[in-house]
C-alpha cells in the first residue's frame, strides 16, 4: 500500500524529453488495468511518429484473445513545451487524457506513463523482452512516486 502522503503529492514528470527520440516503437511491459486494453492479451506496442504540425501520431496495437489484430490511432499534443514530457493523447476526440512521461532511461530504451491521478501506469520498453532485475529496479523507484507496483500486469510479448 502507497503511504498517504506519497499518493497526494503532485505527480512530477520527467525534466526533459528529446520527443524526436522518444519517438518510434515501444513495447508494452506492464500496466495497470484498464478499461481501453481490456481485450488485449499480448504483443501490444505503441508507436509514435512526429508529424510537421507539432503534434506526435500514436498507433496502439495488439493482439487479443482470439489472436486478432487490434488496433487505435489517435493523436497526442504537447502541453508543456519546456520539458516535453507532459502530453495529451486523444483516440476519440474532443476527450484528451494525460500521457506524463515519469521515468526515462537516458538512452531512451524504457519509459515509465503514468498521468497525475494516478489511475493509471505503463512500464515501455524498446525490446519486447526486460530482464527481472531492470523490471524490478523500474518497480522499485514507484512507491516515491505515489504508485503501487504490486497493482501492475505484466504484458506477455511473444515476438
């Protein structure tokens, strides 16, 4: 359980994303339940494109249960322009939810989404695989930030 005072703190981002680098395929690690990914199973990934009006294009895919591609194209926009790291992400607009990048390794091979209430979390990765020791290491360092890793899902990549 996330001491009190650790969940009522503010949410604090990363200081800086280089978005053309943070830009490309990841791969879904973990998350926290929810209500949008419910029917995917495994191989699910995330890719962003940088587009020429600013904005970053998003193609969520995976695939479920019965083997299906699935799929949600969407878009995101930076709402704070001085460290990157705090976007908007919208597949069905007008409705835009919070994408706060958290943690990021500096060479950009895993990333840690999480948005400021809290309900929600992502662990990233640039390989399909992590080893249990950076997993945990990535785990580790929620608690300090209001989360609860013991609420996580792993995301089964089979390649």
């Amino acid at each position: 359980m996330v001491p009190f005072a650790l969940s009522q703190s503010p949410l604090q981002s990363v200081p800086g994303v280089e978005l053309a680098r943070y830009a490309g395929c990841w791969y879904e690690i973990a998350r926290y339940p929810n209500r949008f990914e419910r029917k995917c199973e495994r191989n699910v990934t995330a890719t962003y494109t940088l587009r020429s009006d600013g904005t970053i294009r998003v193609v969520n895919a995976c695939l479920t249960r019965a083997g299906k591609q699935k799929q949600a194209k969407g878009w995101a926009k930076v709402v704070d322009p001085e460290t990157g790291s705090k976007l908007k992400v919208t597949f069905f607009w007008p409705f835009f939810g919070k994408y706060w990048i958290i943690d990021l390794c500096p060479n950009y091979e895993h990333a840690v989404v999480g948005e400021p209430s809290r309900r929600y979390l992502w662990i990233l990765s640039r390989s399909a695989k992590m080893n249990d020791e950076l997993y945990a290491e990535i785990t580790g360092r929620l608690a300090t930030k209001g989360y609860d890793a013991a609420k996580l899902v792993r995301v089964r990549q089979t390649g």
